[in-house]
C-alpha cells in the first residue's frame, strides 16, 4: 500500500503526516489516501483507487479537477515566467474582474491565502477605525490567525482546539464572541462595548461548523448595527465568493458589506487570497495610507491566470449556478430520502452548491445546533463511503461541494453507495 508507506514517512517529517490538520482524516482513525492525479469530478491515489470527489480541495474546484482551459493557461504563463514580484497585466485584469462581479469591492488587494485576507482585513478594519475589539462568531473559521483563532470552526473545531495554544490573553481579550443567528447576542456585545468594535467579521454562509445558513434577518441586523455604531462589516466570503452565486453571499442575500474577504475559487486551484471594499477604507492600505500589508508573492501570475480563467468561465456561463443547484439538490434529497428509510435522523443544510449533512434530529442553525450532531456516526459514514470511492470531507463540521464536472451519474452512483453505507450504519 503505498499510501500507507508515505504516510508513515510522512509522520515522521511532519507534524501528523500533513501540512494541514484535516488532512490527517483523524477523528475516522484513517490513513489518508495520498492523492496522485485528479480529472473532472475524480481523483485517484497513490494506490490507483478511484473516488468521486466531494471535497474539490476545500471549495475551489468549482469547474472541478485540472479544467483543461485553466491547465492550458497555467501552462502558458509558466513558459513567460511564474514569478516577477513587478507589476503585470494579469493583476490589472483580476482586479477589474472582481470589481465587476462584487460592486461592493472598488479597490482590491490579491494575497496568497485566505487566511491572509482575513489577518489584513481585521489590521485594515483597526487602522481605519481606530479601535481594537474584532467580533466573531462561533463556529466560524477565518484563517489561523492569532486574533481569529478564538472559538473556531473547521480542524480547530474538529480537533478540539478551538482556542489555539500559543495565543496570547492580551490578542484573545480583543476578540468577543457572539453565537451565529443571534440577534439578541450581538445586540448586547455592541451594548456592552460602546466606541470600542472595529468591525464585525462573519462567513455570511457558514462553512466551518459544517454548512449553516444565515437567517435573512441577522446579516441584515449585522449590517445596520455595524453602521449605526462606526463599526466595519466583513464578510469571509472565502468559501462563499463565487461559489453560491457568481455575485457570492452579499449578492445573493442583498446586503453591502465594508470588507469582503476571498480565496479559493478566485485561486482557480492555486493559492490565492484577496481582500477589497469600499474605495475610502482600501486607501487606507499601504503604499497609499498607513496600514501595512505586503507579499513577496503576492499576485502571482500563474493563480492569477488560472483564477481570472475560472472568473471568465463562470461569467460567460450564468447557468452554471442553477446547473450546480440542482445537482446538489437531488444530492442532498436523495441523501435525506435514504437515511429517513434508515431511520436515521439527520438534518441536512445546503446553499446552492455547498451543503452538510448533519446527524441529528435537531435543525442546525449555530455551533451549539451543529454540535448536536452524532460525530461518532459521521465517522463511519465518511469511512465507509470513502472504502467504496466516494471521498467526503472527513469531519462532520465541513462542508460538501459539488461542481460543473459532477456529472448525473456521479449523484446517482453516490446515492446508491451511501443506500448501502446506510444499512450498515450503527446508530
Ligand atoms: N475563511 C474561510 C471562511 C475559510 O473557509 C478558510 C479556509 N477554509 C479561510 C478563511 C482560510 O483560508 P486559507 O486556508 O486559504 O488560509
């Protein structure tokens, strides 16, 4: 087995194996497969396995694996040079490219990571604001650092170390927490902390504590406290930017916020990361205003070939969205109809093409809800769908993904699997 012989290797270079925690399909008590090549909705491992992909790299492949216009791109600008650390068109042309398809975004600034998006914007929503206090939510994960890691989702959710160790109190105590879809909650932290917040972060969309949808009226209350107060709206639109709608979250619920956070599919597969807003706060960043943020790599030209390729796609196809929508609409109906026939209870949140499947009766709308969830059970479920090549994310505060390459027989292959997997299920 040769995933089992690098991943043995693995453990001894690097800290659990992996580069990055989730990786590591620990709460299943896995060795992970070591991926060798992906197409379209497949990915195969070292062993040759073959599996329908559910994960597409945490959300970036919308247009699924090695798209052949983006690999030819990427292709392309690496015989010209993959890095200048100059000024290039490219950067011009995606820059522009997000303006258009976020109005709320008139001046934007490429990084290499989400997580680098969100440290920026919080530095930027200080500096402009001159106040300390960042409010986020429970459950939601911005990036590693040290301000956000405070009562986070995704692997530090998963790995129980929501408050990461190496913190300091003084970063922790500018960080307030409120409970996501609680209206009366923040109501009270912008009581308590008059003239102090900065800026209100918030995935308008959860993804991190497993998909949660925003109740309509708590981004609007989020929009007009933050307004009435002098603070900034964020909105982590990370996973969500172009992925629940070409005009991302802010579109699709209608709201403006100050800051919008991306990364992922604005990568096209590349690492990737942008921050951008309104044009007063953004001239606030270095080398035009006082706030310093810098990148050695920092709009390269190979993610910003592939990521203004996959920009392109997905505007010159409007369609796109309601073609995915649908797939993962008959994904999670179907998925709904065989664990009812199971007797298993479970409550499955999804918007557009971003959706969990959570084991538990109760409705999930806030990291209390999501904990609800039967995480013993999504265990064997994720590791039995993956034994028979359905690869899903590994922990049951992630989210699902479809994308473009998913194709019917996919959906229909993967419901038959789990009708199987549902059977066997301990519950
Ligand atoms: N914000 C959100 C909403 C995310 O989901 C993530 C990563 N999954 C990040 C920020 C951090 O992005 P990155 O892993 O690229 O640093």
């Amino acid at each position: 087995m040769k995933s089992q012989e690098l991943y043995t290797r693995a453990l001894k270079v690097m800290p659990g194996g992996v580069n990055s925690p989730v990786r590591a399909f620990k709460s299943a008590g896995l060795t992970p497969p070591f991926i060798k090549k992906g197409s379209k909705s497949h990915i195969w491992d070292e062993d040759g396995k073959e599996y329908i992909d559910y994960v597409l790299s945490w959300g970036p492949l919308i247009l699924g694996h090695a798209h052949p216009e983006v690999v030819s791109v990427i292709k392309k600008q690496a015989e010209l040079g993959t890095s200048f650390g100059a000024c290039t068109e490219l950067e011009v042309l995606m820059a522009e490219k997000i303006r258009e398809a976020l109005p709320s975004i008139e001046v934007v600034r490429m990084v290499n990571s989400g997580t680098e998006a969100t440290m920026s914007a919080i530095r930027l929503a200080r500096g402009y604001t001159g106040r300390n206090i960042i409010v986020k939510f429970a459950g939601c994960y911005h990036g590693h650092s040290d301000s956000l890691l405070i009562k986070a989702g995704s692997g530090a959710l998963t790995f129980g170390s929501p408050d990461s160790a190496g913190v300091t109190q003084d970063t922790a105590r500018d960080t307030v927490v409120s409970n996501y879809n609680d209206i009366d909650m923040i109501r009270d932290v912008f009581e308590k902390h008059p003239g102090d917040i900065a800026a209100v972060i918030v995935e308008p969309v959860a993804g991190n504590m497993g998909t949660v949808p925003p109740k309509p009226e708590f981004l609007q209350e989020l929009r007009s406290l933050t307004k009435s107060h002098g603070a900034l709206l964020i909105f982590d639109e990370v996973i969500t930017g172009f992925r629940v709608g070409y005009e991302g979250a802010q579109g699709l619920y209608n709201i403006v916020p100050d800051i919008t956070t991306l990364g992922k599919i604005i990568g096209g597969g590349l690492p990737v990361g942008a921050y951008g807003g309104k044009e007063e706060i953004m001239r606030r960043v270095s080398p035009d205003g006082p706030v310093y943020q810098a990148g050695t790599l920092s709009g390269n030209p190979l993610a910003m070939a592939a990521g203004y390729t996959t920009l392109s796609i997905l505007s010159k196809n409007p369609d796109i969205y309601s073609k995915l929508n649908k797939k993962a609409e008959r994904l999670c109906s179907g998925l709904k109809d065989i664990m009812d026939k199971a007797g298993i209870p479970v409550t499955i949140n999804r918007v557009g093409s971003m959706m969990t499947l959570f084991f538990t009766n109760s409705k999930v709308y806030d990291y209390a809800s999501a904990a609800t969830s039967d995480t013993a059970c999504y265990n064997i479920f994720f590791k039995k769908m993956l034994q028979a090549g359905i690869y899903l994310p590994p922990s049951q505060f992630e989210t699902f993904f479809v994308s473009t390459a998913h194709t019917d027989e996919d959906i229909e292959k993967t419901l038959n699997i789990a009708e199987d997997v549902a059977k066997n299920l301990s519950f």
